[in-house]
C-alpha cells in the first residue's frame, strides 16, 4: 500500500505532502522507493529518463522532499482528471 494518499476523491493528502516538504535532508533511492511503496529499480528507471527531479553528487543520486513533493502534486492524474471533469461539465 503506498504511503502517498488521497483524503477525498482526487484531493492530495496535504499533511503529507507539507510533511515531505519540510523533511530536511536528502533522500536516497532506497529512501524514496519505500515512501512512494515503488521499487528501486522503478527510481532509477525514472533517473535514466528524466522523470523525476533528482540530484547527482558524484555517483550518488538524492532526492530534495520538497521537489519531490512538487513532482507528485504536478503528476497527480486524479486531479487532472477532476479538471478535466469540471471542463467538460462547464465548471
């Protein structure tokens, strides 16, 4: 079960992204894998493609909370798909 939530339908668990946001360290792969309850190799498939904001210190990658945060809010499709929604129904 993943740790990233939804209070309402399509509503982002708010507490949780503050909380990641104000984490005040870098996260590792293994780190991130077992918040967003991915695997590892799912992390560093996003890396190699440039799918997710990440940080290069020598042969290290980390992980900023707070862009993580902002990555998860901009690729959330429920909201997307509420948007969409409401478009279509002239909202």
């Amino acid at each position: 079960m993943p740790i990233v939530t939804t209070r309402n339908q399509g509503e982002p668990d708010l507490d949780f992204l503050d909380g990641l946001k104000n984490l005040g360290t870098l996260l590792t792969v293994k780190e991130l894998a077992r918040i967003l309850a991915i695997s590892e190799k799912t992390i560093y498939g996003y890396v190699a493609r440039n799918m997710i904001p990440y940080l290069k210190i020598q042969s290290s990658v980390r992980f900023r909370p707070k862009h993580i945060a902002q990555w998860l809010t901009r690729n959330d499709v429920s909201t997307d798909h509420e948007r969409t929604k409401k478009r279509a129904q002239g909202h």
